[in-house]
C-alpha cells in the first residue's frame, strides 16, 4: 500500500496590501483537503517569500494581493526563484488582478491565476494535478 505524498504549500502575501481574508480562506481550504500548508503573513518582501519557500522546499507557492502591486512583485518573486533554483515551484497568483495583467503574468512563470469568487475546489485541483 503506497501512502500519497502530502504536498507542501506556502500561502504569501507580498508587498504592502494588508488584507488577507481571502489568503486564509485559500490556506483552510488547502489544509482541508490535506495539503501541509505555511502561511507567511502580511507584507512580505519578495526575497522573504522566495527565501521561506525555498527554506520549506514547498511543492506550491501561492501568491495572494489585491494591491495593484502584482505586475511587480510577481515577476520579482519568479525572477528570484529562478536565480536560487526554485524554478521548480509550481507558482500561482491570486487576488484582484484585471484580466489585461494575466498574460504578462503567466509571461513571467506564473502557472495560473485566480481571481475573486473562484472555487477552492478548483484551486485545490490545480494543485494536486500540477505541484511536483
């Protein structure tokens, strides 16, 4: 009988938004469907997240703003990732993100993003078929 790895995620919060409503949402619904899950915070700098995820060697990096910060610090955080070898992380963005961004989002390395009203169970399920 093989037991099915449990993945590692980490639920980040970067740059100055200070609300994380919907970040703790995702990280219980992440937790709930098994998943081992390490929340970073409010403001976080992009070398504090690239730093944490790297340390936790998590299978998934979530990225959560609603700052209007995201066309910055997310290609930042991919940019970091790659330079110290993380570019195996499976990174996703979520948030207030208008759908004009996403392309040069996904540009930049991150898989998919998710935008406010998106089910958990989707995020959940694009975890589990796409975190290595």
């Amino acid at each position: 009988m093989s037991q099915e790895k449990i993945i590692r995620v980490m639920v980040a919060k970067p740059g100055l938004d200070g609300h994380d409503r919907g970040a703790k949402v995702i990280a219980r619904a992440l937790r709930d469907a098994g998943m081992e899950v390490i929340y970073t915070g409010l403001r976080q700098t992009p070398e504090q997240i690239v730093t944490a995820a790297l340390q936790e060697d998590v299978a998934a990096l979530l990225l959560s703003i609603l700052s209007g910060a995201h066309n910055h610090l997310f290609p930042r955080v991919m940019q970091l990732l790659k330079e110290k070898g993380g570019e195996n992380i499976l990174v996703i963005g979520g948030g207030v993100i208008p759908q004009d961004d996403i392309p040069g989002l996904k540009n930049a390395g991150i898989r998919e993003i998710f935008g406010p009203g998106t089910s958990t169970e989707v995020i959940v399920n694009f975890i589990k078929e796409n975190a290595h």
